[in-house]
DNA sequence: CGATCTGGATACCCTCACTATCCAGCCCGG
DNA sequence: CCGGGCTGGATAGTGAGGGTATCCAGATCG
C-alpha cells in the first residue's frame, strides 16, 4: 500500500499522514526504495486509532504521541506502560502546592480512595483532576457531598470491575493490551457522557413536560 | 467592586475579563462614570462559571456565550433554553448524510433511545454524538454490543434520575435552573469520568499485580 | 496636583493541528 | 527510453482559538 492508498482507505489527507509521521505517530513504511515506501495494514489501524483518539478522545498530538511511545517501548513493563497511557488521557491541572483550596481537596479525594480500597499511586494526576471539579463545584455553591461521591464512586468500581475490565486481554501481546485500555478509556468514556446527557434530556423533557 | 478587585477576587487577570466582557460572557458593570464601572457578587459569579465551563469543561468560549444568551433571554420558554443549554454541551461531529456507516449508527442510537423510551428531540445533536462513537469502537474492532449498550444506557438512567435531576430547582428562578443544570451536567461529567479512570487504574494495578 | 486606575479600542501573540510548496528520485505506459 | 505523475523528505505558511499588550483620555485618591 502506497501513501496515497492509505490516505484512500483512511480518509486522512497524505500532508497529514506525513505530519504524523514527522510527529512519530506513526511508524514510517518499509522503504523500497528512495522515494518510495510501503504501508500496511498495521498503519490503517494505527490511524484509526489516531483519530479516534483526536476527534473523539480530544486528546492533543502530544499526548497520543506519549501514548504510543509507551507501547513501542519493549523494555517497559506492562503494568508501568499502562499507567503511562492512562496519564497521558488526564487533562493537566495547574494548581500548585500554594493552592489551600486545591490541597484540602485532595486530602478528600485520598480519603476517598482510602475508604474505596483503590490503589493508586500517590503521583496520578488523575487526583488532581478530581480535586480540581470538587473545588470549582464549592466555588459555585454546589459542593458534592462525601455520601453522594461514595455513591458515584461505587457505581464506577462496579462498572469497570464488571463490564469493561474483563473485556482487556491482559495475557495478550502487550500492544493489544494498551490498545483495548485505552480505547475503552476513552471511547467508552465518552459512550458514557452521551448516554448520560440523552437521559438528562429525556428527564427534564419530562419532568418540564416540554416537547 | 472595581474591575480590578473583581480580577484579584476571582483570579482572572484584567485583560482577560475585558475580553470575556467584549465577547458577552460578562454582563457590563454598572457605570457610575465615563471612566468607571461598578462590579458586583453576580459577576464573580458568572466569571467562576465562565472558568469552570471552560478549565474543567473544555467548552469553547463561543459555546459558553450561547449558553449565556440563552440564560439572558427572558423571552425563551425555560425547557427551550435547557434545550438549547443542552446543545452547546455537544461537540460538534462532522458527518453528513452521506456517510453509510453514519446513519447505520445513527439508526442504532435510535433505536436505542426507543427502547429506553427517551423523548429526545430529532434534532439532538447527542445522537449523532453517540453514532460516531459506535462507528469508531466498530472501525478498531471493538464494537459495542447491543446488550452492553442497554446495560449502560439502563445505569446512566438510573443515576441521572434518581442522584442528580432531583438537585435541580426546575420551580426556582430560570437563571438558577440553567445554571444547575449546566453546572451539574459538565463537572459531575467529569467527576465521573475521572472517578471512572481511577477505578480503571485500581483495577489494572490489582489484576497485574503491579504497585 | 500628580500618580494610579478605569473603560474602551485596537493590535498583537502563542499554541495547535494542520496544509502548502519545493524538490529530486522513481515507476509505468506508450 | 522518455515524460507525466506520484513519492518521501524538508521547510514554510495558515487559520482558529484564547487570550495579551498597548494606547488613550477621563476619574479619583492621597
């Protein structure tokens, strides 16, 4: 398959497959000669990927290009990869150490996870993200209480422990793992948001009686 | 309050609110002189929303001025301005009629929101939202299935009725509505979505064994 | 009465994700 | 065996988005 081929069957223009090549996104195809290379079907999947995790996931080049560093680095061990990729998706956080409010909620949100039995490591950023929302939504005067994040939080362990985890062949090859993680994360993420917004319509057409 | 109390009390610097105030984010404070202009509680308040929406929801500063107007419009029926409020949430998805797989999806989502028994406006732009996620888990060879998709429209239900719609003062002032609803439909999205990646994380760290 | 601040207008900047242009080398049909 | 069109690689340019910077004349505070 020749670049303009792969643009073809991807729907991605040529100057930007070669932009994401130069980004390393991609891996380059096997040369056959000095202007010419060859792509396979590897690539197509890997630009699929791409660009579900651009235009769904809206995740910035950079981070997806952290993302498949992980994977193509052989020497990382699977559990370490993982956790690479699932940083890249979290969205930074700037508030630091001199930030009260941002502090008090994060003692909150460990002792979420404490009392939620989680591991997770003290550096995720992921931490961060939650104390940032619990923080804005005080500011806006509708802070969430500890009984109603334990709930939420419940409802999420049972969900990704009973539908989604068993779904990631963590005995398969490495790339595959990471891939199906993080597809999961961020596509089915969004899956959620959705159907979450199309039940707050169809609740407030009802409860409003509007049409 | 001057425009410069309003930066320090909020944390926005000055140029950025006179731009938020060019954009009609901001409502003009009260003029007291040529060269003066008086600020007040409610535009902290607008300003700790316009910061939320966009930090924590990623929302365009466009979509938040949508929203706004919508808001300012006393004219407009109050389900019509949750619509609307609603809509500016999406994101946008480039698809047009002419895409097969689109409107395959796109005739799965409905069929979905019928069995629900949702009522959801025809031209809610959360369906096609929803249709370009399913395309995409199809195109990386993990599709979702029917059943699972009911699973987590069935879940979504529940926790949107039953934890979050009863939050909202439908019967209080419009503003207040608007406001809770938004509020509650971009940061409790993301609360989810984050307590979602910490479960993932625990439970990847507890399947592999790893720290 | 002068240093500072204000609202308003205009112009500028930076990041991000592309896109466009050039170039010389290659391949394929005639 | 030759010419048009494609190729990889390099470099430069673009357009949207979200601010920043600069100027200005009038107002106010100490």
């Amino acid at each position: 398959m020749r670049i303009s081929q792969l643009s073809a069957a991807s729907g991605v223009p040529i100057p930007t497959i070669k932009y994401y090549l130069r980004e390393g996104l991609l891996p380059a195809g096997e040369q056959t000669a000095a202007t010419r290379a060859e792509y396979g079907e590897p690539h197509l999947r890997r630009l699929r990927l791409i660009r579900a995790l651009l235009e769904v996931g809206r995740l910035p080049v950079a981070s997806i290009g952290q993302i498949i560093a992980a994977v193509e680095d052989e020497d990382t061990p699977v559990h370490e990869m993982l956790g690479t990729a699932h940083y890249a998706l979290a969205s930074p956080v700037d508030a630091g150490p001199d930030d009260r409010e941002h502090q008090a909620a994060l003692t909150r949100v460990d002792e979420l996870i404490g009392d939620m039995g989680w591991s997770i490591a003290p550096e995720a950023p992921t931490r961060d993200e939650l104390a940032q929302v619990l923080v804005r939504l005080d500011q806006l005067g509708m802070p969430a209480g500890d009984d109603g994040l334990r709930q939420y939080a419940d409802l999420m362990m049972r969900l990704v422990s009973e539908l989604e985890m068993h779904k990631i062949p963590f005995d398969g090859p490495r790339e595959t793992a990471v891939e199906s993680l993080v597809i999961g994360t961020v596509l089915y993420g969004r899956a959620f948001d959705v159907l979450r917004r199309l039940a707050q319509e169809s609740e407030s057409a009802r409860i409003l009686g509007g049409r």
